[in-house]
C-alpha cells in the first residue's frame, strides 16, 4: 500500500487567502498549498497592501475589512483563475483605483458574467481591451450592495466572488443564479465563510449574504481532491495496486473527492473512512456512462485511464471544461488519439473506447495545462514511454507532481 502525502487544496487555499485578508484581525493558514497559483494569490494581495506572513507550514494574514491598504496598485494574476476573479472582486469593496492583468493564457479565459455583475452593483470597472477579459480596471469606492442576477453556467468561481465579498458590502447581497456549474464548489465557499463567521441562507437559486464582515481565525487547509484522483487513478489501473490519501475522509469540503465514487462504479474496490481514503485496483475496469457537471476538474483524469476499461467510458454535461486552461474536452481526445484510442466529442460531452495503447515514444501536449499532464501520467502507468511537452507546467498546483508520482510507480508498479 503507498501512503500519498497530496499537498493543501488550491481551491480552499484561494478562498482562504481572501477571506483572511477580509477578516477582522491576523488569521493563520495552516499546510496552505504552494504552488504558482496560491503564491501568485499572496503576492497579489501583498501588492494591495496586505501583510501575508510565510512560513514552510502556515501562512498569516492581517486582514483589512476595510480593503486594500493603498490607494493605487498593479496586480499580475499570472495564469490563477482564482487569482485573477477573486482580488478584483476584494479590491470593490476597499477605496483606490487598482489594475488587474494576467498571463495570455488567463487572459483568453472569460470573466464577463462577474465583471458585468459588480457593474449591476455599482462598480465602476473597466476593461482595457477584450470585453469580459483581463486587463482591467477598478476605481473602487466600497459597494452598497442590494439584489444581483448572476450567470454562472461558465464557472461556479463568478459565485463564489460574489459570496465572498457579500459581508464587505454595506447591505449584504442576495443574489440570484440563473445557472449553475461545479456546485460543490460552492459548498466549500458556503462552510467556508460559516468558519469565518458569516452564514449564507439558500432558498433554491437565491443566496442571501449579510453585511458585517468576517472573524480572523486559525484554518487548516485539507488535501486537495483534484490532485488526489490522479492517485486514486494509478491504483484503480494497477492490478492489486493501492493507494491511501490521509486527510481526505468523510466530512471533506471538496465534492472532488466524489472521483473515488466513479472509481467505485467502475470496479475499484474503494474505502472512505474519517479521516482518509483508501483505493485499489480490483484488476478490471468497466466501461461507465457518468454525469461529470458537479467534478468536472477530474474529467480528464477518467479520459485518461478510459482506455484500460473493459468497455466505452461516456463523460456527459461537462461543457465548462472547454473554457479552462485549455479546451480540456478537445485535449484530451487530442491525446487519446495520438495513443491510438478512438474517441468522440460533442458540445459537453467525450466517448473513449477501450482499446490498445501506443507504447512508447507518444508525446503528450499538455496545452499548458497541469491538469493534462498530471491525468496523463496515470496512462503512462500502463503505456510506458509517454512523454510531455510541456512537464513544468504543474508548478500551477503541485511543482513536486513528476517526483512524487514516481515515487508511487516505484511502490505500486515496481
């Protein structure tokens, strides 16, 4: 059995950096993630003007409920999507003018349901070229708050923004979603800010949010799921192989780990315990037809041990994926049929049928995107010689990714 040590969530590690710097008094961070998208989110909010102690195991954080502790700044969000639509939503609520920009990669990714959102609410924002796009401009003057309309068909991220920055407004806001995606990632955002000191009431499709900001608190930051399915992946392809994640277990903020559940249907013998899961590989995998919507981050992880089912593997209702770090749906038939894997896409949806692997040789474009690669690394367990295009590009959530991998290809495969 190999003993997976998966590094702090990004998604928690995010939300928690904001509601720190949001918060009345320091909060400390305990296992944060570090990695280009959180360090990225500190330096951010280090170039607004917030404290952001650090150390190898916690970070601390004086927050500000009153924003932004300077008047004018230059952010560069780097490629972080948490980064890039969390501070602009952070800096509304403070008082100066503050210029967000981001890498191309980010600045291809859309951002117009939440900027048009906080224009509804008074904010006085500006994109400097693309419409709904980074670079942009905020002249931040506090916002009132009141009632928003929010698409968040895109990404549930518009959402958490808005949920986040709810208790910074003068009147609290209720806002009403008219689509929904990655709904467990609101979840996390809702217990989150419940540990900050603020409870958000849910009727149906409306959130209600009231004023009065945040409590500084210690918060520990648990493994991130998303990084756990490309673990939980090796075993279910090995035969016998197996794989324990301490951390994750019943109670776990992240609906990612509904991974293990996939796993489970396709004939993995899988364990959650309280303060852990345990997966491992019952020898076959069977074909599945599974709605992805709700865990769509760990889409290309099933694509990617799809070939070794015993028969085809359906991913429906994930359209999102094509407005991530790449079109995820696309790169990874992409590199299925490279391997020589049939495979069919539509709108929202990719068939794999099961069949033999190229071995050897086949390189994989990971189209800058950590999560190809590091789904692609459980397919070179049972198709040796895949190599990467791009391999540095998981320094976005988990720089050590290439080293621990094969430290359990070392312990499950020999």
């Amino acid at each position: 059995m190999a003993l997976v040590d998966i590094p702090g969530s990004k998604s928690i590690t995010a939300r928690a950096l904001f509601l720190a710097a949001a918060a009345d008094g320091v909060t400390t961070l305990q296992r944060p993630l570090r990695s280009d998208d959180t360090e990225g989110f500190a330096e951010g909010l280090t170039r607004l003007g917030y404290r952001v102690g650090r150390t190898p195991d916690a970070w601390q954080v004086d927050g500000r409920p009153q924003g932004p502790a300077v008047a004018e700044a230059d952010v560069y969000c780097r490629d972080g999507a948490t980064t890039a639509r969390f501070l602009p939503t952070l800096a509304a609520a403070g008082h100066g003018t503050y210029r967000f920009d981001a890498s191309p990669q980010m600045r291809r990714r859309p951002l117009l349901p939440l900027t048009r959102a906080l224009r509804d609410l008074g904010v006085d924002l500006v994109h400097e070229e693309a419409e709904g796009h980074h670079p942009l401009t905020v002249a931040a003057a506090g916002v009132e708050g009141g009632d928003v309309v929010l698409d968040a068909g895109q990404s549930s991220q518009y959402l958490t923004a808005l949920l986040l920055l709810g208790p910074l407004t003068r009147k609290g806001l209720r806002i009403r979603v008219t689509d929904l995606v990655s709904e467990p990632y609101v979840g996390i955002t809702i217990a989150m800010m419940r540990a900050f000191g603020v409870e958000v009431v849910r009727e149906g499709d409306v959130f209600e949010v009231p004023p009065g900001g945040y409590r500084a608190t210690t918060y520990a930051i648990e493994p991130d799921a998303s990084t756990a399915s490309y673990f939980f992946a090796a075993a279910a392809v090995t035969p016998g192989g197996e794989v324990t994640v301490p951390g994750l277990g019943e109670g776990a903020l992240q609906g990612d780990l509904g991974f293990v559940d996939v796993l489970r249907r396709m004939g993995a013998q899988v364990t959650v315990e309280r303060d852990r899961t345990t997966v491992k590989g019952s020898g076959e995998l069977h074909g599945v037809t599974v709605n992805m919507r709700d865990i769509s981050d760990t889409m290309p992880t099933l694509a990617a041990i799809a070939p070794f089912a015993s028969g085809p593997v359906r991913i429906e209702d994930v359209a999102n994926t094509r407005v991530k770090e790449c079109d995820r749906l696309e790169a990874c038939a992409e590199n299925l049929r490279r391997l020589g894997v049939e495979v069919t896409t539509g709108p929202d949806r990719i068939e794999i049928r099961p069949g033999p692997v190229a071995r050897g040789g086949t390189e994989i474009k990971s189209y800058g995107d950590h999560r190809i690669v590091m789904s692609f690394a459980v397919t070179g367990l049972r198709a040796p010689g895949i190599s990467f295009d791009d391999p540095g590009c998981v320094r976005k959530t988990f720089p050590g990714f290439h080293e621990a991998f094969g430290r359990l290809r070392k312990d499950i495969v020999g």
